[in-house]
C-alpha cells in the first residue's frame, strides 16, 4: 500500500522519455520511477537473498581434497594471488 507521496522536478527531455517508456509498456511515470528506485536502491532483504544465493550457488562448488590444491586455488581466484 502505498503511504507516502513523493514530488520532484524533472526536465522536459526526462519527462518525455519516462512519458513514452510509460506509453510502451502500458504503465504510469510513477510506477516506472518507484521501479527504477528498487532497481538503484534495493531492500536490505534483497541484498541478504542475493547474499544467500552466492553462498549457495559456492557451496555446490567442488572442493580439492589435497590441501596443496585446494592452497593453489585460493591463490590463483583471489586478489592475494
């Protein structure tokens, strides 16, 4: 539900774009802007399930049994390498 309104001044050349975009997708300027603020300025949970879905996607990764490999790894995927 949205509680808060929110007024700002554009330019003739931004409005236009938002104008036609808005035209093209069938949708208002003001949804186009409340996107592009959760596309710039994500929730925190969005930045923890992102997080979340790193960790998992690296623990399905296959680790080096020796540990000399997995050493030559780390060293040759990382900034200390």
């Amino acid at each position: 539900m949205l509680t808060r309104r929110l007024q700002i001044l554009v330019d003739d050349e931004r409005y236009e774009r938002l104008s036609r975009r808005a035209a093209a997708e069938g949708t208002s300027i003001a949804t186009l802007v409340r996107d592009a603020i959760d596309a710039r300025y994500p929730a925190i949970d969005s930045d923890r399930n992102a997080a979340f879905e790193r960790i998992r996607a690296a623990e399905r990764m296959p680790v080096p049994l020796d540990p000399a490999d997995l050493k030559q790894e780390i060293l040759e995927t990382s900034k200390w390498g």
